[in-house]
C-alpha cells in the first residue's frame, strides 16, 4: 500500500495524511468512502443467521416504555422489522463472513496490532443503542439506510446508573450528521455518539480499533516475567525454535546469616523485605520481553474462533505443481518484530524471515514466493495448512 496516494475510504486523503491530522485526534465525516454498492457486506437475513448461532456474539437492544433492554444471543427469533426501537449487534463478523474480512483489509494503513474486529448492527426505524462513548478508535460505514449521528467531545462522561446498557448522563450533542449507504464516520477514543436509524432495516458497520488498558500491558509483561523464572529451557515450536527469553537467575535460597534474637516474634524482618525487593530488581524488563507478550497476545484467535480443518489433506507441493498459493485464514492473525513471528498465540524466532515477514504483510504467499522458501519455512508452512491456519488457492 502506497501510504502517500489518495484514497477514497480516507475523503481523497492519503493514510499518511490521514494519520497525522486525525487518528485520535479529531472526528472525521468522509462522503462516499465506499461505493454504496460495497457498503454493505451481509444483508439483514444472513446477519440474523449468524446471531442465531453458538459460536457467535451478539446483543439486541431496544426501548420500550421509556426504559433500556438488552438481551444477548443466541437468538431464535427476532422483533418485527415494523417494530420500532430495536438494534441487533452482532461482533466479530469478519470471523465469520469472507466478504466482512476483506472489507477491514482495506483499513491496513493501520497496524495489525492495533485491528480488533468488525461489529455488525441492524436496527428498526428509530433503533440505536443510546448516547455512549468508546475507549477505541472506530470508524462507523453506513452499509444500508439512513443513519443520524450526533456527536459530542464533552468532557462529562458520567453513566447512567443501573441499566443494561452504557448510556451517558448528560449528552450534548454539538455537531449532527445523516449518513447516507457509503458515508463513513471516523471517532477517536472518547467522543461520545449517538446514531439513531432513520429507516428500517438500517445497517452499520463499525470497524474497531483495540486499545488495551495499561494495566493490562503491566500485568501482561509481569507474567513473561514470572514465565522466566520457571522455566529455563527451550521451546519446540515446528522446525524452528522458540527458546525462552532469557532471564535472572534466581534458584538460590534466602539467607540471615546473623540474625539476631527477636522480642517481637510476629514482626516481619527487615532482611525478608530487602531479600523480595533485590531479586525482583535482577528482573531486565526488555523490549523482547514486551514484544514476546504483545506478540502472542495480539495474536490470540478469538474464544469463539474455529479453525477449518480440511478433509483432504493438501500437500504444500502439490500447491506448488499446479502454481497455485497460500493466504492466511480470515481468522488467522499474524504479527512479527525482528526475527521474532507471531501467529495466532504462538511464538517462533526465525533466523532468516524474510518470507514470513511477507506473509503476515500481504496474507499472501504466490508460487514464486513459496519457490524461494527453504524446506524448515515449507515443514512449518505445511503445518499450518493441516491446522487451518492457511489455506491453498
């Protein structure tokens, strides 16, 4: 992707442009960044499908006296299209629907690591979820009717108490949009919205943008932390190996020497406090050990991801015979730093990546590309083709 050409999903904006002046920054309305024709990625009848299934997350929210409802899927059956004030949201649709998957495609100009799913919504005449604000980027593409969009950045993001739902206290709106099959709307994090369906079976696609908290980020490298300490040796990962991060050594025991008679038994010693802070203080906090947390944990599929294992069993030769190729699974995700890749949850260190390094870019290998690849990146290859991960074309 050339970062610096115009686009139509950006207004005629570059990502280059876009990224500097916007990206959470300010609110964008963009006119016909999609062909109306393209907008819409399932229409009403599948997107209910999907919510009457098992494996997938979904919510109906609707008004009724006055009051706010939810209930969450699946569902058996759903309200009359003629019923006013009900919207059906169903997440993650680009794990299920190819066409969904393709559209967020068009949205990497943005890192991988920062992508997190596509949400689906479905609303009567008059259907919303209510004055809320998001933690995350979005960008909100009206796929079919008219959608009226309020938006606010107050500062007041005080809730609603005691309701199903995130509704803010005290909207005020200060700009109002009606967006029309194609129209997109850019929110940064915390600009609160509300968007209420002008016709029936109205629907938006609201492609997110995770934000991880950093609490989470904390935790998160605390863990790769204390995954040193127990554990030393490698790890078998394929044809490649994936040793552990290498780490203080802590296997000695405390000591006090010298400890003197005690009058108060119940006091904790000094020397225990000072022995806890010096052998965490031998713990390197790198900027490996943040990319080996980060890595698998952007990476981690989805809890209600399933992975499609053919009958057949392809063989990755017989890909290369008939000059066809690879690409990643809609549901794979993949992500590198240095020799270090990442896919769906796992780690391995390559010594020479250059080839995945363009898989995870383009999701995408061609005969010419598999060619080239030495026979440890085929084996591995050849194992994620069994797993489902990849699939030949």
């Amino acid at each position: 992707m050339n970062i610096d050409a115009p686009m139509t999903l950006l207004g005629g904006r570059s990502a280059a442009n876009f990224m500097k002046n916007y990206w959470q920054k300010k609110p964008l309305l963009i006119r016909k960044a999609v062909e109306a024709g393209h907008s819409c990625p399932l229409p009403p009848a599948r997107l209910k499908k999907l919510a009457k299934q098992d494996d997938v997350e979904s919510r109906l929210i609707w008004q009724e006296n006055g009051q706010w409802n939810m209930e969450n899927g699946p569902f058996s059956r759903f309200p009359k299209v003629a019923e006013p004030n009900w919207s059906l949201l169903v997440q993650s649709v680009d794990l299920h629907d190819d066409v969904t998957a393709e559209l967020m495609q068009q949205f990497r100009f943005i890192p991988d690591a920062r992508l997190d799913d596509i949400m689906i919504s479905l609303a009567s005449l008059g259907g919303g979820v209510g004055p809320h604000f998001d933690s995350y980027d979005v960008f909100l593409l009206q796929g079919r009717g008219q959608r009226r969009w309020r938006i606010s950045q107050q500062t007041d993001l005080s809730l609603v108490p005691d309701i199903p739902c995130k509704i803010l206290q005290h909207f005020a709106p200060e700009e109002e949009f009606v967006l029309e099959p194609g129209d997109m709307l850019y929110l940064p994090p915390h600009v609160a919205h509300d968007g209420i369906s002008l016709s029936d079976e109205c629907i938006t696609v609201s492609i997110g943008f995770r934000a991880p908290p950093l609490a989470v980020l904390a935790r998160g490298l605390l863990e790769v932390a204390a995954d040193q300490l127990s554990a030393r040796a490698g790890l078998g990962f394929g044809p490649y190996s994936t040793p552990a991060l290498p780490g203080p050594d802590l296997s000695g025991m405390f000591r006090d020497k010298g400890l003197a008679a005690t009058e108060t038994p119940a006091a904790l010693p000094e020397e225990l406090i000072s022995s806890a802070l010096a052998a965490v203080q031998k713990i390197d906090f790198t900027e490996r050990m943040a990319a080996r947390f980060l890595g698998c944990w952007l990476t981690e599929p989805n809890s209600l991801s399933v992975f499609p294992i053919a009958e057949d069993m392809i063989d990755i030769e017989d890909v290369i015979d008939r000059n066809g190729s690879l690409q990643l699974d809609r549901r794979s995700r993949m992500i590198y730093r240095g020799a270090d890749v990442f896919i769906n949850g796992e780690a391995l260190e390559t010594k020479s990546n250059a080839l995945l390094r363009k898989f995870a870019d383009t999701r995408r290998l061609e005969t010419r590309d598999l060619k080239k690849a030495n026979a440890a990146t085929l084996t591995l290859l050849q194992e994620w083709l069994d797993d489902g991960w990849v699939i030949a074309t």
